[in-house]
C-alpha cells in the first residue's frame, strides 16, 4: 500500500498516542500482540462463533473444548519456536480448517486421536519458516553458523 501514496495518505493512523487513547472506529487499529493466553482466548471465541452456526453446536463445544484450544494453540506456538506473536495466523487456520470442520462433518472425528499438528513449510511466511527451522535443528543465531576461513 505504500507504493500508492494517496491509498496511503487516507488510511493513515496516528499510532504515537497512548494505545489507551486509541479511537476504535480509526480505518486502521493497533493490534497488540499475542501471548499465550490472549492467543487461546482469540481461539475459543472463534470456537463458540463457529459452533453458533455449526451443524452439531453441542459436540463442537463438547470435542474442541478450552482445554483442547490451549493444547493446539501450545502446539502452533511451540512448532515457531515459542514464538506466540507470529502464531496466530497459523492456530486459527489450523483451528478451523483442520479441527471445527472436521468435528462438524464427521460424526467419528476426534482431534485428539485423528489429528496431529503438521507444520508444512510450504504454509509458512519467511519468518514463520525461520523460526520453524530454529526448532527443528537450525541456527537460532549468527554465532551458531560455522564458517569455514
């Protein structure tokens, strides 16, 4: 969007003010970032308006329960390395896609016995895929690079 400076000029927002003080109808907000305990919050919200229109409301509440969102929010959160912040597209794309749908289609679908978390590299943004490769073995700094001279 910057590339186009009068689209740019119009959504700008003033984000140097207290985040207190920020005006909510503004056409962009701060999204503060995740933790742990904001990002299982963010996933049982999305829980409930799922099964709000859900064909079996009762057994998506009842299969994806609190304690099965923090469980894969956990999951997600540990595959980037612990990075909580960069995790949420990631949690509620596998929430939905890969766990509500399936408890709303399948009579027989349980996630904890049916589904294991699988992080493709291909699903990753960049730094996403940094910090999955720092879990998995890579380099988490500089130094640990070896450099033959």
């Amino acid at each position: 969007m910057q590339r186009l400076a009068p689209l740019a000029q119009r959504l700008a927002t003033d984000f140097t003010t207290d985040p207190r003080f920020d005006n909510p109808r503004a056409v962009q907000i701060r999204l503060p970032g995740f933790n742990q305990e904001s990002l299982v919050g963010r996933g049982v919200t999305i829980r409930d308006l799922y099964a709000d229109a859900a064909a079996s409301p009762d057994r998506v509440r009842t299969v994806v329960d609190d304690v099965y969102v923090a469980d894969l929010a956990r999951a997600v959160g540990g595959a980037l390395g612990g990075e909580v912040g960069v995790a949420p597209r990631l949690f509620l794309k596998k929430l939905v896609g890969d766990v509500l749908d399936r408890v709303d289609q399948f009579d027989d679908f349980d996630p904890r016995q049916h589904y294991e978390l699988t992080v493709a590299s291909s699903a990753l943004t960049d730094v996403e895929r940094n910090l999955a490769a720092t879990v998995s073995g890579g380099s988490a700094s500089a130094d640990d690079i070896d450099l033959e001279l």
